[in-house]
C-alpha cells in the first residue's frame, strides 16, 4: 500500500521542528512552536474560533465513530461542568477482540524506526494544533476550564508537553547507532570482527488513564512517549473528560492510516459506567506501560499490581508555600491569589498549604502581622475576582460534585479567613462558579494537622499559622516527605531561609518557585524548560518529561554477526 | 579540610578517559582503557602477579577492617571452590547506627556535581585496576573461576561495566544545563523572565546485593551508577562471595577519603549465616535503589516488596540455541563446545537450550542426523576437556553444592548424551571440578518440558530433539517469554530462518547472536559495545547498561527565580 504521506515527505515538514525540540530539551530556554495565543488561528493557520466552536457542536449528541475493530457497544455521558449535556456516546470495546488488533499493529511500526516515528507524532500534533479552537471547547466543556485556559493549557501547552516526549524518546533512541563494527585485537593474532545491530523494540501496549481535569495536558506525554517508543497506545479517558481525548485519538488514527501504518495503533477504551475498566486493563499481560493522573489510592494500586507494566503515575500531593519575607508585599499578594484562583485551584500545581509565622513576616510595606497577612491575602483574592466577569475568566467551573463537596465542608476545618461565593456565569446558567475559600489553621492545634496534611483537592487553601520559618520549613520538609508536592514556593528576603527552604526541596526532591511576584505563577510550568514534578516524593513517581519517562518504554535488541 | 586529591587534579587524570567512553557508548566500536592480559601488570603498572598474590594471602586468616560506624560485631567464613578456607572475617553492620552516617554523607557528594562524581568514580576504578591481580585470587576463591578468567572477567572487565555505568551516569545528569534564562515573550508588554537551576538529587541509600559467581562484574554496575548519581551505596555481598566487593569498598572508601569526601558513601554490610540481611535491609525507608543478580524467587520477592525502592533485578533465564544449519560445522561444534564448558556452565549467559531439528541438520560437511550432531558435539566437549590442564584452565571449580547436586541429578533428567567427569586440580587437591553434563531430551516427550523449561544452572545443557526448525523458533518464543533469556544463539544458512529468529528476539526482546565459528562466544559480552540482556523479558528487568539504568537512580530539582 502506497501511502498518502511517505517518511520523506515527514521528514521535509517536521524534522527541523524536531531538532529545535531537541536543543530546546538542553538548553531549557523558553521555545514553542504552537502559538498560546487563540487569535493567532484561523486564516489559513488551522481552524477559526468560529470553525473551532462548530466542530465541537457537530459532535454533540453524536455518536463518536472510530472505526476501530472491537467495538460491541456506545457509551458516554459527558455533561460539562457548565452545565450542559454533551450526548457523545463512544464505541466501548471488546478488549479481546481490540488487544489483538492493536499487537498486530507492532511490526510494521517497530521497522519504521525512531525518526519516522517521531515525524508521524509531529504530524499528529501538528493536526492537532491546526485543531486547538475545537480541542479549546472539548477542554472547557469537560474539565470546567475557562475558556482562554482551556484553550492554552488543553492546547498548545498540552501540544508542547507532547512534542517534548518525542524529543525525549527520539534522543533516547538515538543513543545508540543503528549498528557497529566491533573489532578487538588479539595481539599477533588476527582481531576478533563481529558486525553489531540494535533495535529499539517496544514493550507491548501502553494503556493512558487520562484524568479529568487536564485530559491533554497531563495525557500527552505519556501517550507520544509511548507512541514514538514504538508501542501502540490504547486510550482509556476519565469517563467525564473522553471528548479532548477521542478527539486527539480520531486525529492518530487519521494520520497513521495516512502515512502507511495500521491506524489501531492508537485506541479508544471508553468505558461504562462504574465499569472500572482501567482496573482490567491494567492487569491485562499485553498492557507493558501506563500512565496515569489521579487518586493517590488508584495510582498506589496500579503500582502495586500491574506488575508487568512499567507504571508512571501522577497521584495526590500537598503543595506549599513558605511566607517568610517579602520586599515585594503586594506583588506577592496579587501573584498569590492569582495562583490560588486559577482554574479554581483545581491544578495538582496549585498551593494548598501557606505557612506563616504566627509573629508575622517583615515586608517593604513594614511588618505584618499574621491576621494581617491572611486578611490582606483574602482581599487580594477578593479583589482579583470582585468583578464577575473576571471571575469567571480566571476561576473557570467546578469540574465535578466530589470538589464541590470538599469546598462546601471547608469551613468546618478551620477559621474562615475568605468564605467562598457563587459567581453567576452570563453564558451558562448552570455552570457550577465557586471563587476559592481560605481556612486559617493553627499549627499548635492538635487538630489542624489532619487538614493540612491531607490533600484537598480544588479551590481550598489553609492559611497555617506556624511558630517560626524554621517551624514552616520543617513543616515543608515533612509534608512532602509523607504527602509529596507538585510545587513548592517560598517568599524571604533572607539568603539563609532561601538557602534552607531550597536544601529542603533538594534533600525531599520537589520542584521549588522563589519570590514570584510578577506573571509567572507557581502552578504554570512550560514544556522543554521547566520539569513538572520530580517523580522523587509521593506525588509522583515519575517528571514530565526526562530521561527516565522515556528510557524504560522500549529496550535494545542487538544481533551479532561474525564478519 | 584540603582533600589531598583535589577535583582539578581528578579531571586531569581521568577526564580524557571519561570522554573516551562517552564515546564508546555512542558508537559501540571495540575499546577498554584496562588491558586485559595478565602479563600487563605489574612493573610500574599495578600489582604484579607475585605482589597481587600476596596481597591476597595477606588478608586471608585476618580481620578486613574497615573503619566503618556502627560494627557491632565480625563475621565470615568463605571457602574456596578451590578446597581452601578463605577464614577473613568482615564488620557485620549495626544497621541503625550505619545508614545514617551514610545519609550524612549525602549533601557534599551531592553538591560536588556530576563531574567530580565521575572523577572520584573513576580513580576508584584505577585503583581497583591496579589491584587487578589482588582481584583475581579474591573472584577465583570466592566463585570458582579459573585463574585467567577470574583476572579478565573478575578485573579488567568488570572495571569496563564500572566504567561504562560512569559513562551512562555523567551522561544523563548533564542533559539538563545547571541553570537557564528562560525568557517569554509577552507581545508589546515586557518578557516574562526568570533565572532557573538544575540540581541532580540522589534517591537515598543503594542497595547492592552482590551474587556468588560475579561478584565484581555483577555488582560494579549498579555500584557505580548509583554512586555516580549521587547515592551512597550499601554492598551486601553473597556470604560465599565477600572478599571481592570487600576489596571494592576499601579501594572506595580510601579515595573517597583523600578526595575529601566521607567515606560512609561506600560501606560493606557482610552478613551472619541465615541472617536474611538482604531482606531486611531491602525494606528500609532509607534504601530508595537495589542492584541484585541472583535466584527468581528472591528477585521477584524484591520486585513485590521493595516498593519504597527502584530496584534492578538479573534473574534465571532459560538460554536456547536453536541449530538449524551451517556452513561451518567443526567451527560451530568447536564454538558451542567452548560456550557451553568455561566457566562450567555457571554463566547467567550460558546456552542451557540446544534445538535441533529431529531430521538433523545441513551443513558443510554434508546432512547430519539428529543423533550425530549430539554426539559430535559430545565429542567436541571431551575433546576441548581432554586433557586437565585445559580443562582446569577452563572450567575452573563448582561454585557451590547447588551446583553439583543439579549436575549430579542431571542424568535422571534424559538420555545422557556426554557424562561428567572429576577432573584432579593439581594445585588444590580439593577442588570440585567437573566436566559438563549433556542431556538429550525429544520434545515430543511430555516430561521433557519440566527440564528444559526450567533453568537448571550449572554444567548441564540439553540437546532437545524438536519436530523443525520452525518448531525450534516456536519453542524459542514460548522459552524467552515464558522463562527469559539473557542470551539467544542461532546457527544458520539460511536468509528465512535468520529472519523468523531475529524476529522472535525482537518480539520478544532477547539477544541473539548468529552463527558464532569462532573466538567469540554466545555467553560473553563486551561493556561499552554489547548489552548484557535486555531488561524487556523475564530473565532481568534491566540491561547493562543504558539510560534506563541510570536515569532513575537521581531525580533533577529545578528552582525558579524571577530575574
């Protein structure tokens, strides 16, 4: 079969793309080659908001045909967080029937080797791209992302952090050569001459349990890391957010077919109703790695018992801030209640823990003290999300009823220092709007401890009253000890607090953001310069995207050959 | 303190070597910096034969002090395979009080980076390289190697997967820069700018836990990997295989000490009889990596329980050779004749495995039955052992009773095609020497598959009678997936059964060698250009060495500042 799309007309298109990915991965300076910004498509330059928004709308109440061999049933019922109903049903498989399929799609893809791999991935993404005002609706309508965010974050970010994992996987590939002349010498002898060959060979099939509340941006590594590895990739979505990813896995299939591979390397696994089709799968002896974001106790579970898999998870973590000094009080202030508001704290990046001297904390606007701190914090975020237009551009909506639930039992947990409010949304009238609440706790009380240890996911953070910044480093240092942090902030005019908040975050490995006072939040990392996460405390087991992510999801065959 | 071996005088020494096996890794050509000859040594260049021999017999009988904290009390009791008894007693641990003086030792290895650690790394492996005579009669009374292949395999080759994991280590932790200018453009307003540093973090504490017949060449790739990322290692070595690694440790401490570091980065943890060290130590809090080369049950104990630890297992496999035809027959006889008697079959990498089609085979020297090629066979094994000399120099000692009982109940196993025989030592007239066992075995029999699907370790091979050739790369397939396989050999003529065998290694990710006739054989394999397994079948979950096996043993901490 001769395909549409041959290796070197690839090659033309995307391998400069590749290469600056490449540089981009060392120098870790900022780069992207998707534009962040939504007014920069349409006009020749992939679908229009107008064009994107009708594309969404098409699918609804549709079913979501995929053609993909196995499929025995539909099932969906997505409804978004803004309050209306998708209606888009998904092929549900047969796994005996799919797994085959997707086994018998190896070959052929194994053969094609790494570059061409990579150059399938970068075309994919690139439809993609042209696609993000479609994906920008998906997103928003399944995670409660507002729309900019989902736009950006579900989009072009979410692009970046796939073309990263290319990157990674084609560099770890590459590592070694095709093949070696081996020739040892044997004193007066004739030398010892072997030819050498390697072949980096997948694992089987990669399962990807998407999550839902970044179904691209947490989704994509993992599945192109998987992909340009050589393996097929089989999609099982979080059951509220399938649409971003059916849409990504149609795009796959697309391109595959198109460049002369079996589009069944890449499939959809939607799944029932508490079917807990993720849990058989997992186990199933032809699933060789997942991905996962989610629970702490699913991911535990995974780990535990999909032993023939190699298992990346993003679980649960407690994320902090130390408030030790500032010389920048109110730059501190609007880039706090920025990236507590966000997304309605609903990102495993946002801050959940500020810990501050109960004696207060020294500023250029003088010496605060610490009802002062917290209260002049809750105006802050008063203040950024007082009007309700704004609000709802930055807050976005409550992506399912579990977090609702966390917010509404907040105030039981501690003092309330900014109580929560329902923003009223002019498009959607059943959007579920909440800003975010601040508890006040107290570090000498026996019975905070139980809320600021734990992770409360969505727009809830404790104002933690501790004895010192020795106190709150110590408290850091625990916490992402037994809890793990996605991130970790500190504010201190002081070197010795910055030097031991950072030997803190070197010694329990989290990601640390010093002084941010400006545009840049301690939730938002970028792709090929930041890491996110480190995989090495307990809220993740694995960063987005290094050597590591990659390295274990193919392995070298080598054939030797006397010569 | 001044360290009497600065950092500046280390990469004078040993940069240039550094760069060389960079460049090995890369391109996979033949080199080593550690001449492999005996006779190389010794006259201004290391021990010599007599000085190596005396160091040796200078700690036999003795204490083998170490200076480590927390010795509570000493043990030992190695005997030789050779008939002597080694009588060195060793610290044995008061684990509570050693691991954290190791974890104290932490923070400055850390903060030295990765070139220095690279350095020190590599002094070390100098050193041991000096001692490489000493080495030899530690390896060859501890596991029963010949002489000659205790000096290569126990020293100089050894050091090459040392240094090759060095390599891999330096390699991956200086991917990412130490620090970046990330600067976001921001259309009209001002870029987004922020100052970022990159820090290589050690796991925590690395367990190796040493085997009994290589210990040196087993054990210094996980050693060095994980010292190389940062992370004190802990050296548990077999009870029947102390001295070697003891030997390592003192080397290791010495330079770590002159370099200025603590010496507690490298530690010796010799157990008492049936204590169950390895166990209890795997589980610890503190131990975050483990290296292990030994049985399945235990690996896979490890694999289930160590969960707090990134753990690299080497464990049984099941090693075939499917003999399908040859242009070379005496060449291929001669070759698996020599595979199958060094080191009496105590190879993780010796062919068990002998698939021969029930018709017999084509060959140069005309069709040979089934029955004919065993016995050829057979007779190239007595006649490579025929006289005890070459056969000592050959197959040096059994290495435990285990060993000798699996050979000794071998014959109940089949038809006895080659018996075993004693051969006298001269030297140490207690030595337990045998020749091999070959065992002839018709798959078409059902009690023959509980023989040669399990591995049966030691000097026994089976010849297995199968219905073709394809039968054979099925029976293939079924043992590498089944049972693992850390090596594949084929013989061959023709392009289609190549083909059919390569791609059963490739599927089922094992490495094959082809057509082996002369001085290169299927069970060795050469650090720098070969893979020692794959790490993607059952008989190891790693392979030595790539970046999957370095790229986890440290994580990178990024921080963040504004600019």
């Amino acid at each position: 079969m001769a395909a549409e799309l041959s290796a070197a007309q690839l090659i033309e298109r995307h391998r400069a793309t590749l290469d600056k990915a490449l540089q981009a991965i060392r120098t870790r300076e900022y780069w992207s080659p998707y534009p962040e910004h939504p007014k920069a498509y349409g006009d020749g330059a992939g679908l229009s908001p107008a064009d994107g928004k009708a594309a969404f709308e098409a699918v609804l109440g549709q079913r979501f045909a995929l053609d993909q061999p196995g499929t025995d049933d539909w099932t969906g019922g997505e409804v978004s967080p803004y309050g209306i109903e998708l209606a888009v049903s998904y092929p549900h498989p047969d796994v005996d029937a799919l797994l085959p399929a997707m086994l018998a799609a190896i070959p052929r893809w194994r053969d094609a080797g790494a570059e061409t791999r990579a150059m399938v991935c970068l075309e994919i993404l690139t439809r993609i791209n042209a696609a993000s005002h479609e994906f920008a609706h998906a997103v928003m309508h399944t995670t409660g992302q507002a729309f900019t965010m989902a736009f950006q974050a579900g989009g072009p970010h979410a692009q970046d952090r796939g073309l990263e994992a290319v990157a990674y996987a084609y560099e770890e590939q590459t590592r070694v050569p095709g093949g070696a002349d081996w020739v040892k010498p044997q004193g007066k002898r004739d030398p010892l001459r072997l030819r050498t060959t390697f072949t980096a060979v997948p694992r089987g099939i990669a399962l990807l349990i998407g999550c839902n509340t970044f179904p691209t941006w947490n989704g994509f590594p993992g599945l192109f890391a998987s992909l340009a590895t050589g393996n097929p990739v089989l999609v099982k979505p979080h059951p509220r957010a399938v649409l971003p990813l059916a849409l990504t896995v149609r795009v796959a299939r697309e391109v595959l077919a198109e460049a002369g591979f079996d589009p069944n390397l890449v499939c959809l696994a939607a799944e029932r109703p508490d079917e807990g089709l993720a849990k058989s799968l997992a186990v199933r002896p032809e699933i060789r790695i997942i991905d996962y974001t989610g629970s702490t106790a699913f991911g535990d579970w995974l780990e535990a018992n999909a032993r023939q898999a190699q298992v990346f998870t993003e679980k649960a973590g407690v994320n902090t801030v130390v408030i030790d000094s500032t010389d920048d009080y109110r730059g501190m202030l609007s880039n706090l209640a920025f990236a507590l508001s966000l997304y309605s704290g609903q990102m495993c990046t946002t801050p959940q823990n500020l810990l501050i001297p109960r004696d207060g904390i020294d500023t250029d606007a003088g010496h605060k003290g610490y009802d002062e701190v917290v209260a002049d914090l809750a105006a802050a975020v008063q203040g950024l999300l007082g009007d309700d237009a704004r609000a709802n551009a930055l807050l976005g909506a409550i992506v399912n009823p579990q977090v609702l639930e966390r917010l509404e039992a907040a105030p039981s947990l501690g003092s309330v220092a900014l109580p929560s409010r329902t923003v009223a949304h002019p498009e959607f009238p059943d959007a579920v709007v909440r800003t975010p609440v601040i508890v006040s706790l107290d570090s000498a009380k026996p019975d905070a401890e139980a809320a600021y240890l734990s992770e409360c996911f969505g727009p809830v953070s404790f104002a933690v009253a501790v004895d010192s910044t020795a106190d709150a480093t110590a408290l850091l240092r625990r916490t992402i000890r037994e809890k793990g942090a996605m991130t970790v902030g500190a504010y201190t005019t002081s070197p010795e607090v910055e030097r031991a908040v950072e030997e803190v975050c070197v010694e329990e490995s989290a990601q640390l953001s010093l002084n941010l006072t400006g545009g840049v939040y301690v939730n938002q990392t970028a792709a090929f310069a930041d890491f996110h996460g480190t995989g090495g405390n307990p809220a993740a087991n694995s960063a987005l995207c290094d050597g590591a992510f990659v390295a274990n999801r193919f392995r070298t065959v080598e054939v030797r050959r006397p010569q």
